[in-house]
C-alpha cells in the first residue's frame, strides 16, 4: 500500500498516540467494559444463569425507541468516520486503500457470503459448546420492540457492527501498526487485534470470546490475502443481520431451541 510524502513525515510517536486515542474512543474501551463485566458476572451466578441483550429497545414510547436506536446506530459510527478524517487529513485515500469501495461487487458478495457461512457456522458450534460447558451466557441477539421500523433499525445495527468493527480493528489498525511496528510481523499484529476483538465480546462469556478471537484471525488473514476490507464488512453484516432477524429459527433449524 503506497503512502504520501505527508503521511511518510508522521513520527512513530504520534500515530501511536492517534491509535489509542481512536481505540480508546471505540472498541478499545468497550473490551475494558467487557473484561469487567465478566468479573462481575463471575461473582453474581454462573454463566449459564445469565443472558446477554446485544441490541435492546431503549424507551417504551414508539418514537424514541425510534429516534435512540438511530441515534445510537449513527453516533457510533463516528469513529469510522474520524479514521477516514484522519486518512484524508495527510493526503491518504481510505476508501481506495483499504478496500473499502464498489469497484469489485460481484468478487466482494461472493468473498463475503463465503466468509459469512464459515463463520456463520463457527459460530453456532462455538455457542453450543459454550452453553453445554455453562461458559457462555444466553445470547438474545435483539429484544427491540416490533414495530413497523424495528427490521430497518436493526438492519443499521449491523450495518454499524460491521463498519466500526471491520474498518477500526482490521483495516485501519493495520494501516497504523505497519507503520508504528514496520519490522512486526503481520501475524503478530493479526493475533493482538484478534485478543482485542475477542476481548469486548466477553461480556457474552468465555465461548463468544474465543470464537470472535478466531473470527479475528479468520478475517486478518483474509484481508492480507485479498487486499479489500469490503468483503469482511459484507460477511460481518450478513452475521448480525441474521441474528439480529432470525436467531430462534436458527436454532430451531440445527435442533438448537433449548438453547433460546
């Protein structure tokens, strides 16, 4: 990935102070949170007493249930959009750089369902066995209300998900470790963003933690071998859509019911 003489004068120093400070605002402080929120699971009941919401209604009045679900969906998002401030700020191109673009739709789709199937089903033996072992909690994906909006707002959940996910933990945290660390090896930087990832997943339990940890790995590989984040947001947004809209017949459909 080419970079401008601009970008070429930014020290070390101060692009490790911009990546905490980006971590720090998004995913960074959301695995303090998890990491946390374990502990204290830990002291009240055993994990498998327990469930975890990922995306619950907000107000009991239709329309600001509306209005924080859209808000939360957008004010999340900032982050994403203060890393490609901050690209375009010395003279990069995010989009063109990272993959994050239309110019390959077809190979990007079929890149991202093959994605979205193998961790699709990761993910649902990951779960299994993190509830027979009693290490994961009950996931209820969305309990949002059903109104008329309830499918679009949720369909912007996981648009957001994989968006703040993908772009912050793969794309651009790559991008700025090669440069802070540019003797590291890729795989070092793969495997510490994968602990991240897993690490604000652990408010779900030790399973959800360890399968986004591999999820992590999965997708940091991907990424090195084509090139294109674009693919890993479709895959990641497939995973959320589909349990966000469709999580019990899910399970019902693998035999998994007791699980809901």
């Amino acid at each position: 990935m080419a970079t401008t003489s601009s970008e070429q004068q930014l020290s070390r120093g101060f692009l490790s102070w911009e990546l905490g400070i980006v971590l720090a605002l998004s995913l960074g402080r959301s695995a303090i949170y998890a990491v946390l929120q374990l502990a204290e699971r830990l002291r009240v009941a055993p994990l498998s007493q327990q469930s975890a919401t990922v995306q619950r209604s907000r107000s009991r009045a239709e329309f600001f249930d509306a209005a924080f679900q859209v808000l939360d969906s957008l004010f999340a998002l900032v982050p994403v959009a203060l890393v490609v401030y901050l690209v375009f700020l010395h003279g990069g191109n995010p989009f063109r750089r990272w993959g994050l673009d239309f110019r390959r739709p077809g190979r990007d789709w079929l890149y991202g369902t093959g994605l979205f199937i193998l961790i699709g089903l990761g993910t649902l033996a990951v779960y299994f066995a993190g509830r027979s072992l009693g290490a994961t909690v009950r996931i209820v994906p969305a309990d949002v209300t059903e109104y008329w909006w309830s499918a679009p707002a949720l369909l912007l959940a996981a648009l957001r998900h994989s968006l703040l996910e993908e772009v912050i933990m793969i794309a651009y945290l790559f991008d700025r470790a090669r440069r802070i660390w540019p003797r590291t090896s890729m795989w070092v930087i793969i495997a510490a963003a994968s602990v991240l990832r897993g690490a604000y997943h652990l408010y779900q339990g030790f399973g959800p933690g360890l399968g986004n940890l591999a999820m992590g790995i999965i997708f940091g590989w991907a990424y090195l071998r084509y090139g294109r984040v674009m693919p890993l947001v479709i895959a990641h947004f497939l995973l959320d859509a589909v349990a966000f809209l469709a999580f019990p017949l899910v399970l019902s459909s693998f035999g998994m019911e007791s699980l809901l």
